[in-house]
C-alpha cells in the first residue's frame, strides 16, 4: 500500500445549455491537484491550500475535500485511518467551472487509491455529492460524475441515482472564457423559475433528446441544432456581461454552439477543431477587453478519462 499519491482532476462544464442539472461534460484544463499522505493518528486533516488566495477554510468539517474523504472512510469502516490533505487549486473558484468538484474528485480517487481502490469511480459519486452539498446546498452530479467518469454524463435519475456515460464525436472541441465577475452560484439557483410553461418544457425535452440523441449517432448537425435553452438561460444570462452579443460573436466565427457553463459566468462553445475554437477564445476575450471585463480562456477536447494519478 503507498503511503502517498498525487491526483489530478478536470474542471467540467455542467448543464450544457439545454440539459439543466442533468448533463455534464469534462474538459482536459483546468483543474485541481490533491496531494494526500497517510498519517499515524486517526482523521483527515487538510496541511496545505494553494491557488485559492485563502478563501477556502482548513478545517475539515467546512472543507469539501475533507468532509468527502472522511465520509468514504466511514463507509467503509475504515475511520480509524488518518490522511493528511494538500489541495492545490489550478482554477479559479466562482467560474462556473465545477472548481469544488475537482477538488472534491481529486481528493476521493486519492483517498481511493491509497486504500487500494475499494470503490469503482461510479460508485464514488455518491460521496462526491455530499461535497457538492456542502458547496452549494444540493447536492447534483453534473459536475462531480463527468469529472469522475470522463465523457459526456447523463443523470436520468437522482432517486435512485442513474448515471449514464454517453458516447461523442472525437473531434469536437470546447473553448471556454471565464469573465471575472462574481456569480456565486447559490444565488444563480435561487434565480431560476420553479415552475414553468408546458409548451418551454415541451421544447426543452425535445431538445435534450435531440442533444443525446447526436451525441450518440455522433452527428454534430444535431447536436448544434438542439443545444438550445428556453428555461434556465434567458434568466441566467442577465448575470453574464453583453451574453446575446457573445453568442453572435462566437456563431460568426464557426461555433455550433454557445452557452453558460454551469451556473456562470463562463460561457462555453462546441466547436469542430481546435482552430476554431483558438479563433473564438481570442474575439471574445477581445470584447471582454471592450468591456473593461478581464477574462481567462480555455479550450480543450473532451476529457475521456476524468482524474489522473500523477505521482
């Protein structure tokens, strides 16, 4: 048994405009790095947070890193194992990003491995969860299951849990910007309408099935066409600096899609090529500059694999 492993796990985009609280995908960058070490007394503790300009808590029933592993050990029967914590945070929290899912994978298929890998991936979604619950109040999967399993996710149920991995185009691209503006995410939930009209459900429905749909048959035409939202995003996107300008810039310069990645405020884009996504980086950075908004950018293929051992 190793004493020590260094894991990393991806940042994720949830919701995938039309597919709220049920889709997900991830992406190879960014993301969070754990480090974690047993030690001779019982109890997780965290040693060291980086990347974070000290907004993340020590203690360990306030950190969602902690509180997962330590729920894990108690699962199964092992609390009398003691782990020492290092989170090094490689994205910026608040970016709509899944930043504490990350952190809270990372640290799960850490403890994981360290105890000679007792639980599948699948079934450390459950304990990834509880940290989500402790980030935001609920506690979904659309970030903690892609960054887990990889792919392209589908949570088709919650009780019970159903979580299907879903098959995509290998060439299809994400470019990101996260505009740096403060968008917590409780207050993006409490925004959202909790009833709506039949005829909006009705589109939406179609267009999540139509989403599954081409990502199974891997036809990127329909996939384009359903990624549509007429429930979550025409609220969501007041939080979001000039949003119906950005998604005309990025569809003139060859996206097939546009939208908030999560709660926001990053947006995100498919794209056929890395080409064009470098190209739609770079002219909606450029408005944000318009904007006197400062921005950071990403693109990425779709990450298949979810957390990595590193050392």
């Amino acid at each position: 048994m190793n004493r020590s492993v260094k894991v990393f796990a991806p940042a994720t985009v949830a919701n995938v405009v039309c597919g709220y609280d049920v889709l997900g995908f991830a992406v190879n960058a960014p993301g969070d790095e754990v480090i974690m070490r047993f030690r001779d007394e019982p109890g997780v503790i965290i040693t060291k947070i980086s990347g974070d300009d000290g907004r993340l808590p020590y203690d360990p029933a306030k950190n969602t890193v902690s509180v997962s592993v330590q729920h894990f050990l108690n699962h199964i029967g092992r609390s009398d194992v003691g782990v020492e914590i290092e989170l090094n945070k490689k994205m910026p929290i608040g970016s709509g990003l899944g930043s504490s899912s990350a952190s809270t994978v990372a640290g799960l298929f850490a403890i994981n491995t360290l105890m000679d890998s007792p639980l599948t991936k699948m079934e450390l979604v459950p304990f990834a969860m509880k940290g989500e619950e402790l980030a935001c109040g609920y506690g979904h999967a659309d970030n903690v299951a892609p960054a887990l399993l990889g792919c392209v996710v589908l949570i088709r149920s919650y009780e019970p849990l159903d979580i299907i991995q879903l098959p995509f185009p290998e060439e299809l691209y994400c470019s990101i910007v996260f505009p740096q503006v403060d968008v917590p995410t409780r207050d993006a939930r409490q925004i959202i309408r909790s009833k709506i009209l039949l005829k909006d459900a009705v589109i939406q429905w179609g267009n999540v099935a139509g989403l599954v749909s081409g990502l199974y048959t891997k036809n990127i035409d329909l996939i384009a066409r359903s990624m549509k939202d007429v429930i979550v995003e025409p609220v969501r996107s007041i939080l979001i600096p000039d949003f119906y300008r950005l998604r005309e810039i990025a569809m003139e310069n060859g996206a097939l899609s546009f939208g908030i990645s999560g709660s926001g405020p990053s947006v995100f884009t498919f794209t056929r090529n890395d080409d064009d996504a470098r190209r739609i980086n770079e002219k909606l950075q450029a408005h944000f500059r318009w904007l006197d908004t400062e921005s950071i950018a990403y693109r990425s293929p779709i990450n298949a694999q979810g957390p990595i051992i590193l050392d």
